[in-house]
C-alpha cells in the first residue's frame, strides 16, 4: 500500500491550521506531482455530509457507532467545501436548539453556545490590542536604539527620555539624559569624526536588526515573511494553508516584524499587524468547539480578527471593519460585520488602554485640521489622484517583475544576503537625509502637522512678519531658508522611497505596504502643498485666489495636502476606495475633509485602473498562483461546461466507482493508481447514472477502519453505498456499506450550462467541484482549478504557469 497516492497512516491530522509545516528555506512550493487528472488532489473533492445535513445519514458505519477521526477534514493545500461545513453547522445548531428544552443543563449550553462567538472576539480584541501595543513600544525603542541610548535608563526611547529633562521647548530633543552613539564613545558629538562615528552605528544597528529578522524567519516560522494579506485572502476564500496562522508564526512574526519595522528598511508593520491578529483568531478558535471543528465558522473569525487588525495598526475601528469587508473577506455574513465590529472595537479600546506614543492617540501621526478648503482646492487634490494612480501602476508592475525575478532565478536562494544588501544601501541613503534618517511613522507625522507657533521643524521655517495671530491660526508666510532647505531633502526622500520600496516588499521579513505607499503620497503632497501656499502668498491677487484668499489669511493648509497624497498612493496601490477614505477620516477626525479624500481615492482608483486592472495584493495573490477566484471581475465569455470540464477528447474516461459491485482491492487499486481527490460513484459503468461523490480522504480511512475493526472484511469484500446490500452467495465474505461517506447530492451542471454561470456558482457557493451531466449521465468534471486555468487561457496567460508556482 506505499504506491503513489496512497499513504497508509497519513491522515491522523486536526483541522487545525496551527500545524507547523516543513518547509526548505523560506519559498513557498505549491506543485504538485500531477498536474492533469480530472480531478486534481490541489482542490480536492467533495467531503462526506455526515451528521445528515443534505442527504447524508444519521449514522458513520454498520460497523462503528462513531464518526471515524479524519473524516469530513481536509488535507494542506485543499480547498474547504463551504456547503458542506455550512451544513454541519445548521445541524449542529438544531440538534442543541432541539436538546436545550429538555433540560436545564442543555439551555445553559445552548445559551453558552451562542456566547460563544462574542466572547472569542473579546479575546481576539484584546490580545490583539496588546501584541499591537508591545509591537509599537518595542519598535519606537528600537528605532531610537540606532542613533544613541537613555542615560536614565536604557529602555527609554529619545522622546521618553527627555521627560523629565528641564531642557526649553526648542531644546527639547537635546536632553543630558539622552547620548549620541558619539557623545558616549567619543565624548563629543560635533565635528566631522563624531558624524562618522553615528553614521557607522546608525548602519550597523540596522544590519543587526534586520540579519537578525531574516535568520529568525527562515530559521522557525518562513510563513512569517512579507505582509499577509494575500495569503490570508486566499485563506479566507477557503484555501488551507496548514502552519500559516499557527503559533510559531505568531510568535516569529511579532518579533521579527519589530526588528524590521526598526531596521529602517522601507516597510510598514500596519499589514503584518493583520497577519497577527488573524494568528490570534486562529489560535484562540481551538479553545471553542465549534470553531474548531468547521472550517467555515472559523473563516468568519478571521474576517472579524483582519478588522480588529487594522483597527489596531490605524487606529481606526469602522476603517478595520469595512477593510475586512472590501479587501479580504470572501464570505461575509451581517452576524460576522456586528462581531468584526465589536473585535475591532475592543482591540481598539485595548490599545487605548496602554497608550503606546504617550498621546492618548492610537498611532503616531494622528492629526487635526481645523481651516476649511476652497472649491478650487479640489484640482491640486485630483492631480495628487493621479500621481496616487500612475504611482500604484508603476509600483505594482516593477514590484512584481523583481518578485518574479526572485522567483525564477538564484536570487531566490539567497533571502538572507538579499536583506543584508537591501538594507546596507538603505541604510546608507537614509542617514545623511533626516527626513529618510527617522522612522517612516514619524516623517509622515512630521508631513501631516499644520504648522504652528511652536513649531521648530524645518518645514514651518516660515519668515514670520505678522505681529498678532488668532488663535493658533498664522496666515500664509514666506517660506523661509528652513524649507527650501526641508523642499529639496523631501525630493530626495521621495526618489529614495519610490524605488527603494519596489525591492523591499516581497523579501524574506515581515514587510507592510501600507505605510511606505503613504509616505511617498505624503511626501509628494507637502511639496504641492507648499507650492500651492506660496503661489497664493505671492499672488494672491490673481483671479484663482482673489475671491478666497486674501493677503494676511490663512488660505492653504500644506499637511492636509500630505494627508490626500497619501490616501491617493495608498489607493493607487491596494485599489482601497471607501474603507481608505474612513481610515483617513478617523485619523484627521475631521467630516469636511471627506471630500477631498474621496476625490483623491476615486481619481487614484480609476487612474491605476486604465493601466492595470489588480491591486498589489491580487497580483501576488496570482504570482504564487494561489486558488482565488476573484469576485470583483466578471466572466463575460460564451464558453459552455463541456468546454472546460474533462475528461477531453481523446482523454482516458472519467474514473468512477459503481455502486454495489466493486471489491475492495478494486477501490485500492483505483486509489493507488491514481492521484484524484475523488471519485463519482455511478450505477454501473454501463449506465452512467450518477448516484453521488465520495472523497479519496474519506475512502482510504473508511477502508483502514474496517480492516482493523470489523470482522471478514477482507480485499474480496464488496464494498456498497445503497441502502441495501446487493443479493450475493451466502459463502461471499462480509460486505463493507460506505454509503454515510457518500455525498448524495454534489452540485451538477449540464455540458450545455454557460461558464458564465458555472464561474458564479463557483464564487458565491465556495464549490470545489462540479460534475456535468446529459441527460442524467455522468460526462465529466469541472474542479475550480480547471475553472483558473480556463480563465487564464482566456486571458491569453500560460494557465500552468500561474497555479501552486
């Protein structure tokens, strides 16, 4: 029985995603060895309804009371089958409605049933919170870590550290308690020495921290690389990636994400903190019972966990809830929208609660605008659409022509070396330029700020000829010395970012787009920002300004030109448009700039949209050909079932089970010879007739089972899936009845059925396969993958080429 395709002892797996799988370095490799057959072990077949929901029956087998361990459950790397997991759910809950008036103890379960769901998100919210918070004070420290040390005490970060210093408020960033790598070596921070000195650890520090990412991540967890939204995508859409969010990756990402959001590379931790929650989702489900045993259920946790995920990283609660329902989520019910929204609440509360930046606020560059725009504000905020769209095209098509590089030639091979590279020449770059020097979190604060009396950053260097303000309202100044200086370092800065980016995302540590597509965004908004307000300063009498902004009033706010960039890159990226605006809007806490922002977000979308049609993460999603039918796309071609389904001419015939006159050897024999995830069952061969499907999974334990525990079962023995065993000779040996592990109602379509419809069935039901029928004969099958690949052809792409790659 160690032939091809049948592996005795193999299948004493959990449901659970938190198995660790073995991986050889830190690629993924989802080929397999048989690419072809009708129905491919990659999507696997229809699982056993047992537990009665369609039309299965009450009972597992004559001979065991028990449902048998394994069956109903999937392999790695299979495609969940959401019909029937959905059933065994209404099942289950029936049977506990049913049982909870018979007695005080079965209405406590019920009732404790139900609370459930809502108690698990309360767990996910707050362990999510918390990971969130110990991320954003173990980075800050980090990032700190790279340019001196607390005298006070070294767990200080630059801005903790001066605290308590009685430093003036200009000084403020130039305590005693707070060291230069050079003051403390040196004794000194000044001169050219001293320079060399910070630049050389500066570089140092982040080799350290981002060698140290790399080895740990290709070392325990190499599912904790890169972002994980698109797996988690695919994940959702019901793919089974075993390891993927198990506690390993958890603990590997968190730290990991840590040393390299502070090494300097030109990432984001707002992504990975999806992937983190979503781990938490996953681990937590195993304490429920209910969740742990179906797939389904535990995919609509997911969907709330992705939503208190981003509520942490932006703190944007309503933003995280409808970022889970635009972008990742598959399957998305009105029950899973109130739970992601209390998941998002509570892990947003949590957060709240420990206070990370020391300003009562959630993230870093949480701004408020208080000065109205103009009408005629809304063209530099369109043109920023467009630099948003024309960036996200041009950011996506070079991004995944260096992933692809990676994947296909040696540079794949070396992940460690291609980090250390990376961030050698970031590191080197960033240093002589303070706006590349400080965290990406920190320039996008500094870029979003409205300039005020206090301000001592470059960027508010303004010459100031006024003697009185309003408030902290200043009118429009001259720019001063200060910034054109800040200009030109910003232009730099957005040079850098462009491109330094396009090889960062997709290496072998933890790697968020979201704050990187900002800060580019950002960066190129200040700078329109500041061209805008001084071409208003000094012509304020040309007929665009004369009816608004008068000389001495404060016409142009610059950071809010900052905050529409960065919503426009970010848009023009991930192709976010009312989840992005509400995040923005959360995060200024101003309703009169929703306009502008959506303006921004539409142009980005169509803009990025004219030139290619995926986000970031759909087109990485299609790179590691993963099995995600795409919701948002239409099938508008006039192809027919029996163009796509196989077997094809001059195919082998469709492998097939009889009903009540095949041995067991027979069924061993078809298991060992081929590498199909199942098999219809039919009358005879003769008729064609379908009775139903039964899974290669469930057939191998089934037959394993009744070896060992049932008496006379032997290779002879008939195995039958009616309802009454066949008439026989009364010296035949015991015969074997599977029919509680035969799906009687798998979802058929006719060869004449157009794959218009065919395509919709398979997005909106969650099918992993579809048999095809004339006339009530069995023809052939159509499994999703040959429902990816006949949509690749279509759009005249190598359908081998971008499947489990």
């Amino acid at each position: 029985m160690d032939q091809k395709g049948y592996r005795r002892g193999s299948f004493q797996s959990s449901t659970s995603d938190e198995d660790m799988l073995e991986i050889a370095g830190a690629s993924l490799d989802f080929s397999m060895a048989d690419d072809d057959p009708p129905l491919d072990r990659e999507m696997g077949g229809f699982s056993s309804y047992n537990g009665g929901g369609m039309n299965g029956t009450s009972t597992m087998m004559d001979f065991l009371e028990e449902p048998l361990p394994g069956v109903g459950t999937y392999e790695d790397f299979n495609t969940i089958d959401w019909v029937r997991e959905k059933s065994r759910d209404r099942d289950r809950h029936r049977e506990i409605t049913s049982r909870s008036k018979e007695s005080t103890w079965a209405l406590i379960h019920s009732v404790s049933d139900a609370f459930s769901g809502w108690l698990l998100m309360l767990l996910i919210g707050l362990l999510a919170g918390s990971l969130a918070g110990l991320i954003d004070i173990s980075a800050h420290w980090m990032t700190d870590l790279k340019e001196g040390v607390c005298l006070a005490g070294f767990w200080f970060n630059h801005e903790h550290c001066c605290w308590k210093s009685n430093t003036t408020f200009t000084d403020r960033d130039k305590c005693p308690e707070w060291m230069s790598w050079s003051q403390l070596i040196l004794g000194h921070g000044e001169g050219a020495f001293a320079y060399i000195l910070n630049y050389f650890m500066y570089v140092i520090w982040a080799l350290l921290f981002s060698l140290l990412a790399v080895l740990l991540v290709k070392g325990f967890a190499p599912y904790a690389c890169g972002s994980g939204i698109p797996e988690i995508k695919t994940i959702l859409s019901g793919f089974i990636i075993r390891g993927y969010l198990g506690k390993w990756t958890l603990i590997i990402k968190t730290i990991t994400l840590v040393l390299a959001v502070s090494s300097g590379l030109s990432l984001g931790k707002e992504g990975p903190l999806v992937h983190v929650a979503c781990c938490c989702g996953n681990i937590l489900c195993h304490l429920f019972t209910k969740y742990r045993k179906n797939e389904a259920k535990r995919r609509e946790v997911l969907s709330a966990a992705a939503a208190a995920g981003v509520s942490v990283a932006f703190g944007a609660p309503i933003g995280g809830v409808l970022f889970s329902l635009e972008e990742v989520s598959y399957y998305f019910p009105l029950k899973t929208l109130w739970r992601s929204f209390f998941a998002a609440l509570v892990a947003a509360f949590t957060l709240r609660s420990i206070n990370p930046f020391g300003n009562s606020r959630l993230v870093l560059f949480y701004v408020e605008f208080h000065m109205p725009w103009h009408l005629l504000e809304l063209v530099p905020f369109i043109l920023l659409g467009i630099f948003g769209g024309l960036w996200g095209a041009f950011f996506i098509r070079s991004n995944i022509a260096w992933c692809r590089r990676r994947k296909t030639t040696k540079l794949g091979k070396y992940p460690v070396l291609e980090v250390f590279v990376v961030t050698a020449i970031t590191a080197i770059l960033a240093f002589p330029n303070e706006y590349t020097r400080m965290s990406t979190s920190e320039l996008i604060s500094e870029l979003f700020n409205d300039c005020g009396i206090l301000d001592s950053s470059k960027l508010c260097e303004y010459v100031n000829d006024f003697n009185s303000t309003k408030g902290d309202d200043l009118p429009d100044r001259a720019a001063g010395p200060g910034v054109y200086t800040a200009t030109w370092q910003l232009a730099l800065a957005l040079i850098m970012k462009v491109f330094i980016t396009i090889f960062t995302f997709g290496m072998k540590v933890p790697s968020g787009l979201f704050i990187p597509s900002m800060a580019v965004g950002a960066i190129a908004g200040r700078l329109l920002g500041v061209a805008v307000e001084q071409l208003a300063y000094y012509h304020h009498d040309w007929a665009i300004f004369s009816g608004w902004c008068s000389q001495g009033a404060d016409c142009i706010t610059p950071g809010l030109y900052a905050m529409v960039g960065a919503a426009a890159c970010l848009g023009g990226v991930t192709r976010m448009t009312v989840s992005l605006v509400v995040i923005m809007f959360e995060l200024t806490g101003g309703l009169e700039y929703i306009v502008p922002l959506m303006a921004a977000a539409m142009t980005s979308k169509w803009v990025a949209d004219a030139i290619g049609r995926e986000g970031i993460y759909d087109a990485h999603i299609r790179l590691n050909g993963y099995p995600f039918l795409e919701a948002k796309e239409e099938f508008s071609h006039k192809t027919l079932a029996m163009d796509v389904m196989r077997p094809r001419r001059n195919d082998p015939p469709l492998t097939v089970i009889t009903q009540d006159s095949m041995t067991v050897e027979d069924v061993e024999t078809i298991i060992n010879e081929t590498t199909y995830s199942g098999y219809p069952v039919v009358v005879s061969r003769e008729s064609q007739r379908l009775v139903g499907f039964v899974l290669r999974r469930d057939l191998i334990i089934s037959i394993e089972n009744a070896r060992k525990k049932q008496d006379g079962i032997v290779s002879t023995s008939i195995i039958y899936f009616t309802d009454h065993s066949p008439p026989l000779p009364p010296s035949s040996p015991s015969m074997l009845k599977l029919r509680s592990i035969l799906d009687l109602s798998p979802f058929t379509v006719t060869d004449q059925t157009p794959m218009e419809i065919v395509v919709d069935i398979f997005r909106k039901l969650g099918l992993r396969q579809c048999l095809v029928t004339h006339n009530g004969k069995l023809l052939g099958i159509i499994t999703k993958k040959d429902v990816l690949k006949h949509i690749a052809q279509l759009a005249n792409q190598d359908p081998d080429s971008i499947l489990f790659n």
